[in-house]
C-alpha cells in the first residue's frame, strides 16, 4: 500500500510558490508543520496591534518625540505587514483598507523619523563648532519643521473610528488560519527567498537603494515569523533583531550621506570629505558584520532555511500493522 501523504493546503494567492517551487536559492526544500509548544509566547494578535496604534498615535500627537515617533511606527507597520500575509491567504477587503487608511500617516512618520535620526546623528559625529555640523543641523531643523506639520496632518486625518470598527472586522479574519500554519510557513519560505535574492543584489551592485531593498525584505521576514510563526521566532528573534539594527544604522548613515552631499554647496571642501569619510568608515564596519552573518557555510540564510526545513517537511508515515489490516 502507497504511503500516505497530507493533501497540500489551498491558497487563495496562487502567487505563493510550493515548497517545491521555492529552490532556486535554497535547494532540496521541504516543509514540515509542527505544533508550538507550550511554553512559546503568543504573538499579538491583530487586533491588539490596532488597539496600540490608536494608543501610540494619541501620544506621539502631543509632540512627536522621537521615541513615540517610533513606537507608532512599529505599531502601524506590525498591521501592514500583517494585513500583507493575511490578504495572501484569505480575500477579504479589509486588508486592503488597512493599508489604504494608514498609507499617508505610515509614509509621513518615516520620512519624520528620518530626519530626527539624522539630527541625532549629526550631534554624535562632531563637534558643537564644527562648521559642517552648524549648516547640517539649521537644514534639517527646517526639514523637521516641514515634516512634523505634514506628520501632523496625517494623524488628524487618521479616522480613527473607522480604524476601529475595522478592527472589529479583522480580528475574526487574521484568526481564520492558526498560528504555525502551513499556509503561514509556505509565506516565511517565499519572505526568505526573496530576502535571500536581495542580498545577493546588494552585493552585486553595492548601492545604497539595494541595501534599503535588503532591509526591507528582512523585515517582512522578520515580522511574518515573529507575528505567525512564534516557535521558530524564539530561536531566531536575537539574529533577526542585530540584523535589523545593523541595516537600520546603515540606511541612516547612507540618508545623512546624501543629505550632506546635497545640502554641501557653500562648505569647505576639505570638512565635508572629511564628514564623507567618516560615514564611510562607519558604513565599512557595519558592512563587515552583516556580511560576516549572511555569508558563508554557517551563514543565517543557513540556519533559517534548515530551521524551516527541519521543521516543515511533509514527511509521508507509513502505515502502522493496525491500520495496513483495517485497510
């Protein structure tokens, strides 16, 4: 008698690829579900997420700190990504509504968040009186101003009743299919595939906007293991985490770069090479580690892909002597 296999499960996507489709970058890939044990943390949900959001963006209203700033930031980007995976799998309308009302609020803190990082940084890299410093620090102080207001519009015009008769509506929905799913394993297979493909561009064409693509594909892969599949995410969570803060320290580096560059015009040429050389530097360092993570026999791409293929194959059992009889 053939063995028996579990039937593959259905997708409302048809772009999400087969296990057996995704082994351009990672062959022989095999997919296992596994239950969580008890002792995993629960993620989130949902709902909890949308809940803080209306909590984050009342507080950072009443001055747009920097940490509030990115507090909500995380918190709308949790829901994004999250309505991003969910809408893959079940063809409701509300995930796109979701991303629809927190688009302009979502864009607008970012585009803040840049700036205020980047004032932060101007203040570490040199000193009060360094000419270079004065001049960067009065242009982004105009460009704070400019993005606070609009940062500021947007969260007015964030309807937040709407928000949360959406959330009433998702909730039951985000809950359709269990956390450590296979429609949810199959996703992070497909987010690790392309985050793979990203660096692998990154270092090919050694760019800023590839790096830029690299972070943010490992965020989606971050945050679709860490919001649905918990058990793998408590191996991964520490990598995952100085990862994400090494790619977020270097796409601060190369905004200050730019901004610098452009906003040079009337400096010493001397002091801004100077400045340029020091980012430089501090991106090299940078550089080094993430590639010392991802690169290599023992890199995480490694490790991540084993997890998942340790974890996710669907082996076919053979039948035990009872069973084969009552056949």
């Amino acid at each position: 008698m053939p063995l028996l296999k579990s039937p593959a499960p259905r997708y409302h996507n048809a772009s999400i690829p087969p296990p057996e489709d995704q082994t351009r970058l990672f062959p022989r890939m095999h997919i296992v579900p596994t239950i969580p044990g008890d002792s995993i943390a629960k993620p989130a949900t949902l709902e909890e997420w949308m809940s803080r959001v209306i909590e984050r963006a009342d507080r950072t209203g009443l001055g747009f700190d920097i940490d509030d700033v990115h507090d909500l930031r995380v918190a709308l980007r949790r829901c994004r990504t999250m309505a991003d995976v969910l809408r893959e799998v079940n063809p409701h309308a509300g995930w796109q509504k979701l991303k629809k009302t927190t688009s302009a609020a979502f864009h607008a803190l970012g585009e803040l968040r840049d700036v205020q990082v980047m004032s932060t940084q101007v203040k570490k890299l040199a000193r009060a009186r360094d000419p270079v410093r004065r001049h960067m620090l009065r242009r982004i102080a105009v460009q704070e101003k400019h993005d606070r207001q609009r940062a500021a519009k947007a969260l007015d015009d964030f309807d937040r009743r709407h928000w949360k008769r959406l959330a009433r509506k998702l909730g039951p929905e985000a809950r359709f299919f269990p956390l450590e799913s296979v429609v949810f394993q199959r996703i992070a297979l497909a987010r690790l595939n392309q985050a793979a493909e990203c660096y692998q561009q990154a270092r090919r064409k050694r760019s800023s906007a590839a790096w830029h693509s690299l972070r943010v594909a490992l965020k989606r892969f971050r945050y679709t293991v860490d919001n649905f599949l918990p058990r793998e995410y408590e191996l991964w969570s520490v990598d995952l985490k100085r990862l994400q803060t090494l790619l977020g320290e270097l796409h601060d580096l190369d905004v200050l770069r730019a901004a610098i560059r452009r906003d040079a015009a009337g400096l010493d040429a001397s002091a801004v090479e100077a400045w340029i050389k020091n980012i430089d530097v501090k991106r090299k360092s940078l550089l080094a580690e993430i590639n010392s993570r991802l690169s290599g026999p023992q890199s995480m791409w490694s490790v991540w892909h084993a997890g998942l293929r340790r974890r996710h194959t669907l082996e076919a059992a053979p039948l035990v002597h009872g069973e084969r009889q009552s056949a």
